[in-house]
C-alpha cells in the first residue's frame, strides 16, 4: 500500500526532548527507521526546506506523507521556523494520498500554543487520514502491516525491545536534513517520571503519558550513539528524559525522588566513548529535589557528567516557582533549599572551565507563571532567591522564564491561564528584570571579558552586516559578531568583547576550515 513516503519534519519542543535545527528529534529518525525496516522508499525535508522549494515540490508523488510537529514548551529559535498543524493543512489539502500525523500535536495532550495564543486545532487534526496519539513508529508498523487504514490502533504503543531497531535504521535519515552534519541528535534514555506516583507537576504531560519511569537499555543507547557516529553526526545530547540523574533509578516506581544509580550512569556515559568521539556530548533535563536529597550519590554522578561529557554542559532544572503556596498547590516538590544545595553542587564540581571556554557542567533554571496559587507575591520570592544565588557567588548558565499551558489532563485549565493573564504586565516586567538584574551580571560572570569561546559555528547575517553565531550544545550563548570576511557555516574562535543583555559580542581571535 505505501511503497513511498514522505517525512515532513515540522519540528517538535517538549520538557523532555527538542526537534529544533540544530537538533534532529527522535520522531523523523524513528518513524524512517520503521519505514525503512518494511522497505518503504522514504524521503525526508524539513518545513524551512520545504517552503523554499514548495512551488516545484511534486508532494502527489508520494504515497504517504508524515506530517510532525508539536510544541508544549514553545520558545524562540534563531535559525528556523516550526509548522502548525493549519500550516500543513494548507500545503496538503490538495494531495491525495494518505495523510499522517505524528509528534505531540498528534496526541490528546497535543500543542495548543501559536504565536503566544492558545488555540484550538482539532479541527484541523481532523483533516488528517492516521493521528498517531500513541507512537507514532508504532502506529506505523501497523499500518505497514495490515496495508489498510481500517481498524488500525492509532493509540498504540512500541517498547524498548522494538525501538531497538527502529532507531538503528533510523539513523540513516541525518544525511537528508539540510544541515547536515551539522546537526545535534536528542537521545531517549526513559520516559515517564516517579512523580506520577502522586500525579505529577500539576502542568506537566509526562507522567500522564507515559506513568512511572521506563528505561532504555544503556547497550540500546550507545547502539544508537554508534550508528549515527558512522552515519557522521559528532553532536549529542541525552536529553529525552525528565532528569538525567533518575536514570535507572533504585526504587524509580516506588519512591518519588529515587536514589540514583551511579553504576548505570558512568556505564552509559563511559560506554558512548568506547563507540564514539563526540565534539559535543550534553545532557538536559536534572531534577534539584534528587541532586539535594541524594547528595553523596548526585556528587559522584555530577562527577561523572564532568568526565565524560563536553563543557559548556547545563543542567535544567525544573524549579517553576520559589514560592511555597504555588510548590504546594501544584505538588511541585522541589523547595528552594533543594534548588540552592543542587545549585552549589554543580557549581562546586562542575564549574571549572573547560576547552570550549565555558564551565563543564552548570545547572539552569525553569521558571513558570501562571500556576496555581500565584499572587503578585510571587514575583518578588522568584527574584529574591535568583537574587541570592547571584549574591552567593554561584552561576546559572539561563533562566527560562514563561508562562504555563493547559493541556488536556493535567491540573490546569483555561481558567487558571486567563486569570493570570491579568498579570501579564507585572510578567512582562518581571522578565525584563530579570534579563536586566540577573542575567546579564550572570553572563558576565558565566564568561568574563577576554574569555575565548572556542567553535563558534556562525549561522546568520543580518541587514546591518552583523553575524550571528553560536556553539553547538545544549543551550549555546548567542554571539554577535562584526567581521567583514565571515561566511555562513563556517566555525571561528571568539574573545569575549560585550554583552546585550543574554548575548555576547565576539571578535574573531581564528576562522577554521570546515
């Protein structure tokens, strides 16, 4: 039934896992590994690709076109520009093959975020023939195998055994994305949290979609690390999991900040190196509450991630609120005590510098409003203890500040986001503080003047001759630089020169050959 088919990637954010050039998520590699198994001939293009060649693009070609994308953390990306599900309605509504959807906007806790507005796109699933609400490899595997779209499952779900070879397959699609080889693979290690044990974060999708943790196999993911070695990719990140120090957690479905597992962690880590020599290798998510509350085994896991990973490395951590009535009324767990001991745990093993010019491993921070229990109170507890960790002397590598969506099963409603809609201003002004009193002094105590960032990859030029570039990583501070003789995609060393307010200005100390 489908002897052809077409990826188009739309892009996916989600708490636990990116799909935003640079990053290639894991959604395209694993539904053409799928695809690939059951010798399907599959093409793949991103919707910024796309859109430059749409007018001689024959989709009708095709069998199938896989349609992905979904946001439940949307942010602002410097070089590219994510699809909405009426973006792809206007570009298939002509095609007449079979149309499918997948990534987090295929699911029931599917994007709702467009442009900062909260809107309401089950219409427009609805054009679609398959909505993958489970996975979408998975879906795929059935609809391969029973040639037909009837009384296919669409909710179903793959395991670890099966993802095995989807993802090995799978990575063969990294040589079809225009920025090849310079792209970041987001790796899975586990999904689901040990917070569902008591519901979980009262904005949080995770532990609704998938329950109590699930671990992939430290062999699995370093298979994986090693096939898209060979298929040339140099850039990773273990981030698809809510914290990276859980992973295969003593007691993960019995307790709700588990002890983490050391041995695990250094044979994950230490075994992506036998298969491989990563430029970049970086982790995400890092719950505080474990770090502070399984301190001597955080230590020698943060040792670990100094070992073996790439500096420039960061650490997010969900803390959304410092105040204990929004902690309590959204069962957060985390509390500030725990947010200042993981935060000085970091800073103390992992804020040596390292080659790339930055600190090995610092933690970063999460900051959500319009939760539960929110008052104007609230902004001024956040700012007092960012300030304290700034008076304290340690570093924050970014504060993500934004404001919470409503997603279908989780505690908060439409209701709960229109009312703090009505302290949007005291939002507005309390980001701007933040960038003004906070970050920027963090910034420059992060990379002082003078300091020589090394790999800066440059990516766009602006009307005013003023590029922009960044290192690859997790969370990569962006640099302005003024140079007459620079070139798109081309890496330079930069000193340290400026600051804006959450950038740097750079000059070019060495230009590289790619």
């Amino acid at each position: 039934m489908i002897e052809r088919a077409l990826i188009l990637d739309g892009y996916t954010d989600e708490p636990a896992g990116l799909g935003v050039p640079p990053y290639i998520g894991i959604y395209p590699r694993y539904a053409y590994g799928v695809l690939d198994k059951y010798n399907v001939d599959v093409d793949y293009i991103t919707i910024d690709k796309f859109r430059e060649i749409r007018n001689s693009f024959n989709l009708n070609k095709y069998d199938a076109i896989i349609c992905i994308c979904g946001f439940h953390t949307p942010g602002k990306y410097l070089n590219a520009n994510p699809a909405t599900l009426k973006e792809f309605v206007s570009i298939l509504y002509k095609y007449d093959g079979i149309k499918i959807l997948g990534g987090p906007a295929a699911t029931k806790y599917g994007s709702s975020m467009i442009g900062g507005k909260i809107v309401d796109e089950k219409k427009y699933k609805e054009f679609f023939d398959v909505v993958a609400e489970g996975d979408l490899e998975a879906v795929l595997k059935e609809l391969l195998e029973n040639r037909s779209i009837e009384n296919i499952d669409f909710n179903v779900h793959r395991s670890y055994e099966e993802l095995r070879e989807y993802a090995i397959r799978g990575t063969k699609v990294v040589k079809k994305h225009p920025n090849y080889p310079y792209i970041i693979a987001e790796i899975e290690t586990y999904r689901g949290c040990s917070r569902a044990l008591t519901g979980g974060c009262s904005f949080c999708t995770e532990p609704r979609r998938f329950g109590l943790p699930k671990f992939r196999d430290e062999k699995s993911i370093i298979e994986e690390i090693k096939a898209l070695y060979n298929e040339g990719i140099r850039y990773f990140r273990i981030g698809r999991q809510p914290c990276i120090y859980s992973y295969k957690a003593i007691d993960s479905e019995k307790e709700e900040v588990p002890k983490p597992n050391i041995e695990a962690i250094e044979k994950l880590f230490k075994g992506i190196w036998n298969v491989s020599n990563p430029k970049v290798l970086h982790i995400d998510n890092a719950n505080p509450a474990v770090i502070a509350r399984h301190e001597d085994e955080s230590r020698e896991i943060t040792k670990i991630l100094v070992k073996y990973c790439t500096s420039g490395n960061v650490a997010a951590f969900g803390v959304e609120s410092f105040d204990e009535k929004v902690i309590k009324a959204n069962n957060l767990l985390t509390t500030p005590e725990d947010v200042l001991k993981a935060v000085e745990i970091l800073n103390e093993i992992g804020g040596k510098r390292g080659e790339t010019g930055l600190p090995y491993l610092l933690p970063g921070i999460n900051l959500l409003f319009g939760l539960k229990g929110e008052s104007k109170r609230t902004f001024s507890i956040n700012f007092e203890y960012l300030k304290e960790i700034y008076d304290r002397g340690f570093m924050i590598r970014r504060i993500n500040i934004r404001q919470v969506v409503p997603f279908f099963g989780t505690d908060i409603s439409l209701k709960d986001v229109k009312k703090a809609e009505k302290r949007k201003k005291l939002f507005l002004w309390f980001k701007e503080k933040i960038r003004e009193e906070i970050d920027n002094k963090m910034l420059k105590r992060v990379v002082p003047k003078g300091t020589i960032l090394k790999d800066v990859f440059v990516e766009l030029k602006d009307k005013e001759n003023l590029y922009f570039g960044r290192q690859f990583g997790s969370y990569p501070i962006l640099v302005g630089i003024k140079d007459k003789n620079l070139k798109i995609g081309q890496f330079v060393d930069i000193e340290v020169v400026d600051y804006g307010k959450r950038s740097i200005t750079g000059k070019v100390i060495r230009t590289k050959t790619n």
